[in-house]
C-alpha cells in the first residue's frame, strides 16, 4: 500500500524519533511510504482558538498536498482528529467540503491503522519494562481509538502493561490552553502524573507526542523518575 | 480581558495550587464515579437509554411553545397560578409580589439553581424576610454566606470538621465529627422553620405537559417539607424543564439519579399537580409557578446550540470535567458552573464578558461522553470560541495566527524558523523562569523539548 505518512510540526520539530520509527515499522510491513515535504501543520492551533479564517489558511494547503494520497496515517490522534473530525466541519458548505470529508475517510491514526486496516498487532518488539497506557482525549473520544494501541502493547515481549485510574483522563495539555491557562494545565498533568505513578510503572505510554510533551516537560521539572514513551518507539524493533 | 475573566484568572491561580483542594474534590469524584458506574450497568443499554432521553428532550424543546402552553393550561385548570416572566427582574419581582400579598414573615426554600440565577435569597433579605435554604448542604452554604458550590452537592468542598465548627459558631451546637450529629443538628434547626414558615419556594426538575405537574426530586424529604406545610407554595422554575409526558419519568427519573449521584433513584420523588382541592386537608393553599426564560429563548433561537437547553442539571458534567475537578465550582463565578455553565452563561450572561470559560477548557469531550442528554457540550466550546473570535476578534491573535499559517506554508520559512529554534535554545534555556522567558506560560511549571538537532523532514531529505 501507498502510505502518505504526516509527521505534524511539532514532532517534526521535537520529536523527529517518533516519526522515524514510523517510516520503519511501515515500510518492515511491506508498505511504501512517502511524506509529503509541503505540509507542515493540520491547523488545528489556530482552529481550537476560534480563528477560522485563519486555520482554513493551513488546512487548505494540507487539504491540496494530500488530495491524492491513498491512505494518510498520522502521528498524532489529536492532529488526526483535526483531519477526520473537523475539517468536515471546517469547510462544511464551501467549495472544499468534498475534498474535506474525502480526506477524512482516508485518514488514519497510527496505532488505528496498524491494527484496525492492516490488521497487524504483534510488531516482533521488545521491551522488557512496566508500562502504563495514557489514553490522549482526542484519539479516545473524537477517533474512538481504546483498544488498538493496547492490542498493540500486549503484544510486545517482556512488556507488562498496567492500567491506572485516571488513564482516561485529560492530561491538561489542549493545545493552547496549555499557554493560556498553565496553572489549570499543570494541576491537571500533575493528577495525571500522580495516577500513572502509582501503578509502579516505569513509563507512561501514549500514541499522542503532545500530551508526552507537557506530561514529560512536568515529570522533568519535578525531577520525578517515570518517563514518558511514544507508542511507536516501543514498537519498533529496531 | 473582562472582570469576570480576571476574577476567573486569579481565583483559578491560587485554587489549583491547594493540593488539599485538589485532594478533597477528587477523592469525593473518584467515589462518585465508581458509585455511578455501577448504577449504569443497572441500565440494560446506557446508551441507549442516553439516545431515548435526547430525542425526548429535542422533541420537548423544538416544540416548546406547544408544551409550554399545555403544561400552563392543565396547572391553571387546578387552580394553580402561573407567572410566565421574560427576565431575572421580573421573576425575581412577580416573587416579592406574591411574598408581599400573602404577607408572610419566615420563608422557607429547598434547592432551586434558578433561585441563584435570579439572586433571590438576596432581593428577598433585602426586602427584610428571613428565607432559610432547607437542603442540607445549602443550609450548609448559606450558614458561610457563599453560594452552592456544585449544582448538586453544594457543600462538598466542605469537610466534617469544618461543617461541625460551622454549626458550633453560628447554632451554638457541640463538636462533632459524626454525618448523622451534623444532620440532627441542621434537622432540628430546620423543623422549626418549616412550622413558622408562611410561604415555602422550590424549584422543579421536571415539568410535564401532558399533565400539568412539576416532578421534585430529592434525597432529604425538605422539598416535601418545604411545599407541603406553608400556606403559599411558589414554584420557579426554567422554561427548558419540560417532558412531553408522564411516562417520560420512567426514564428521565432513574437516568437523573444515576448520572447525577451514583443512585438508581433519588429518595424522594414527588409530583405536584395542584394546590389544595376542595375537600383535601393539606398542602398549599396556594400554588404560583413562576416560569423563567432569562435569554433561554436565544439559546433556542441558536440552531447549533439549541441542545444546551435539554440539560437536566444533573451535574454529570461537572463531576467528569478535570477542569472543574481542579479549579473547583467558585472559580467559575457563574451560577452553573462546570461545562454546562461555561455552554450557557455566554448566551444567558454574554458572550465576551464570559467566552474566557469556553477558551479554559481542553477540549478533552469527558463532559459529552457522560451527559446524559448527549448535549455536544465540549464541541459548543469550540463555537463559542468560534464566536466570539467572529464578533470581536483580538487583533494581536489575529497576526499571530497569520503569520503562523504562512510560517508553516512556506517550507524554507518553516526550515528557517527550526533552525532559529536551535540557535537561541542556549539562550532561552539561561533566560528560562525570569520574566525575559518568551515561553515561560510553559516553563514556569514544565521542562520545554528543544528543538531536535535533525528533524524528521531533514531526516528523510538526507535518507533519501
């Protein structure tokens, strides 16, 4: 299969691993693999704050790069929510709608595409730790994603997985919101982080870089020793 | 910024650094959510159930004028009064009036939120009566002068300690750490409220149309109490609390216990119909319904948000958001607090004093996953944002989103942007917790990724 992979921006820019270890996993599974060097960003930043106009500004270029692509598997549940959940809405009524919902049908999350359309779920990994799965908001509950990425996991050699109380929970991040109201932001992480400790684990696992990436910044800060793990880092057998 | 996002800001800044705060509301949630899980595997189909309710609720308000009209006319028939009153001012008027004409002294009221939106209790003082809330944890609220707390559990950010030295301070009763004592103290204040009392006010979780009854639901027996002893009973309620029929209970009753509490029911459910008929030797002698719309209407003129308006105020929300687990009900300033409250209050109270609450929000959708009414509560965040970018947007945000999209669209602009990113991390690390930090809304509390030395497009450019 040709697989448009779309790495968002900010794993581009932080989390380039993430990515690669995509590109990897794909291409062992037999699959071709292409990303496209134009699209950068799904607009969602700009969408989450009201500014329409101006998230249409991103979301059309990244409409017109991927028009052709046969499947488009992304990095992020919450950058493929943008993609399946609200460009529909986006553009509902103007002369894009078609592109838009056409794209939504094609696109899929990582963890949703290995096991719900390849039908994949045992990766051949390793990884010989305690882990606990953190359930990123919009991939659960606008993508309805719960149990690829633990079909995934279970999977994996020497990997014990353990549930916590809070996995589906918000971790505070929300994009922007993160900025705007980091008092409410850390409180959140800082449960969240509290949850995930408590099952003994030694990571804290997520198919989503973004809520890694406050999560991460608050356990780094708080020099606190679980860690945080993309999904597809795990996976990857090397 | 508004006053009340201000107040927002700042009341938000200094509540989610009490971690005993923090630990009271999410341990008493944690219980809450356990209690009602059970309670829904009761259900044979919880979403189903769900689905019923909404298409009940979207059938009672897309044609609320209908049942609005029948509702009235069945009450009037059993000669019930009923005040239909387009505005806080009003309601809060047609109330004193009837206060005034059946010249009472003592009130007594069970809970009613929509008693807080019209500020009641205060317009009532002020006129110099004695209204005493009857549900526990409003007398609770009402003892420290401060409104509910939660739609439902008004008290619950309180601890026994603090409740028993509540009651020592202003009942003059002992010290005690036991729920029952604390009850019997507040139960015996209450009894004789409820004899002295000549006018008793409650609110309604349902209207029915088809009957003309307003169904109370409670776990006290106070809204018993409240409307069965005085002689005038007054009823306010919102005009959005309409179910076609009586049958309809048969679902919304458990569904509300259960979303709401974590019961299969609530303790008491009583239905009123009328006030005392001839030859019957209790209840009111008289009975007003007051029907409130306060800028409902608009909610209802609004295609998208419309739903809002089937809410039950269970609470499920409220309980399920990790905002309103972390900044508490009194953060909020509104008087329904919670996802809720931050849907409603920019229609009922103004969108750009109130759009903040629907920007404090991530979006996570906990709040629509467990309204039992399937209001798209988190989505009608992203309209209000949507909104009130539309009717005054920021300017500054504006460029900023700008130049984010040509940024990103333009690929050399993008590379350049990373590699400035990667230049000024030493700088940015040294100037990281001082008020010179561009990100510290992120680094006061968090670590900050630097920007990878290779990223992923440069990476696959050099695979390649």
């Amino acid at each position: 299969m040709n697989i448009t992979l779309f790495i968002p921006c900010f794993v581009d820019t932080c989390f380039p691993e993430v990515g690669r270890h995509m590109v990897r996993i794909l291409e062992r599974l037999g699959h071709r693999v292409t990303c496209p060097e134009a699209v950068a960003c799904c607009g969602q930043p700009a969408f989450n704050s009201g500014y329409w106009d101006e998230a249409r500004q991103v979301a059309g270029k990244t409409l017109h790069h991927l028009r052709d692509a046969e499947a488009v598997v992304i990095a992020s549940g919450s950058c493929g929510a943008m993609l399946k959940v609200f460009y529909p809405q986006l553009y509902e009524g103007r002369p894009e709608a078609d592109a838009a919902r056409a794209l939504s049908e094609r696109t899929w999350e990582f963890s949703d595409f290995l096991v719900n359309r390849l039908g994949v779920t045992d990766l051949g990994a390793r990884f010989p730790a305690k882990v606990t799965f953190h359930d990123g908001c919009h991939g659960l509950r606008e993508l309805g994603i719960k149990s690829a990425p633990r079909k995934l996991l279970e999977k994996v050699r020497d990997l014990e997985l353990v549930e916590m109380t809070d996995a589906e929970t918000c971790c505070g991040f929300g994009g922007t919101f993160a900025a705007k109201f980091p008092m409410i932001s850390t409180a959140m992480g800082e449960v969240k982080c509290a949850s995930a400790a408590d099952t003994g684990a030694e990571y804290m696992v997520s198919n989503d870089s973004s809520c890694l990436m406050h999560l991460q910044g608050l356990l780094s800060r708080q020099s606190k020793p679980l860690k945080t793990i993309h999904l597809a880092q795990i996976l990857d057998p090397q | 910024m508004s006053i009340a996002a201000q107040q927002f800001l700042e009341a938000a800044g200094s509540i989610t650094r009490n971690l005993r705060h923090r630990g009271l509301i999410q341990t008493a949630l944690r219980k809450y959510e356990a209690a009602r899980d059970r309670k829904k595997s009761a259900f044979n189909d919880w979403s189903a159930a769900r689905q019923s309710a909404a298409e009940t609720k979207w059938d009672a308000i897309n044609h609320l004028d209908t049942y609005l009209a029948e509702f009235a006319s069945k009450l009037e028939a059993r000669g019930t009064k009923v005040h239909w009153c387009p505005t806080e001012p009003e309601a809060r008027d047609t109330i004193r009036g009837i206060i005034r004409d059946s010249q009472a002294r003592c009130i007594v009221k069970s809970k009613a939120m929509t008693a807080e939106e019209i500020h009641l209790n205060e317009a009532l003082e002020k006129d110099g009566f004695e209204v005493v809330e009857s549900d526990l944890g409003e007398f609770i609220v009402q003892l420290r002068q401060e409104p509910p707390y939660h739609i439902v559990f008004p008290a619950m950010h309180l601890t026994r300690d603090e409740i028993s030295d509540l009651f020592e301070r202003e009942l003059g009763s002992d010290p005690t750490r036991e729920p029952e004592e604390l009850t019997m103290i507040a139960r015996r204040a209450l009894r004789r409220k409820y004899l002295q009392a000549d006018v008793g006010i409650t609110g309604a979780n349902f209207a029915i149309a088809e009957t003309g009854m307003v169904s109370i639901t409670e776990n006290e027996g106070n809204a018993r109490l409240t409307s069965a002893l005085p002689r005038v009973m007054v009823t306010l309620l919102g005009i959005e609390k309409v179910l076609p029929k009586l049958e309809d209970l048969a679902l919304f009753l458990p569904l509300l216990a259960t979303a709401g509490a974590g019961q299969t029911v609530t303790g008491y459910n009583t239905l009123y119909g009328g006030p005392r008929q001839p030859g019957e030797s209790d209840g009111p002698v008289e009975w007003h319904v007051v029907l409130l719309d306060n800028r409902r209407t608009e909610l209802l003129a609004d295609p998208e948000q419309r739903d809002a308006l089937h809410c039950i105020r269970c609470g499920a929300c409220l309980n399920v958001c990790p905002i309103f687990r972390n900044v508490g009900g009194h953060t909020y300033g509104t008087t329904y607090s919670g996802p809720v409250g931050s849907v409603i209050t920019p229609h009922l109270r103004g969108l750009q004093d109130w759009k903040h609450l629907s920007n404090a929000s991530s979006l996570c959708g906990a709040c629509t996953e467990a309204c039992p009414v399937k209001i798209d509560l988190h989505h009608h965040l992203l309209q209000n944002r949507r909104n009130a970018v539309g009717d005054a947007p920021s300017w500054i945000e504006r460029v900023a989103w700008r130049a984010h999209a040509f940024v990103v669209n333009t690929p050399a602009l993008y590379q350049f942007a990373q590699e400035v990113g990667r230049i000024v991390e030493p700088l940015r690390r040294r100037l990281q917790g001082t008020p010179l930090d561009p990100a510290q809304s992120w680094t006061r509390t968090r670590d900050l990724p630097p920007v990878a030395g290779e990223s992923f497009k440069e990476w696959w450019r050099n695979r390649r």
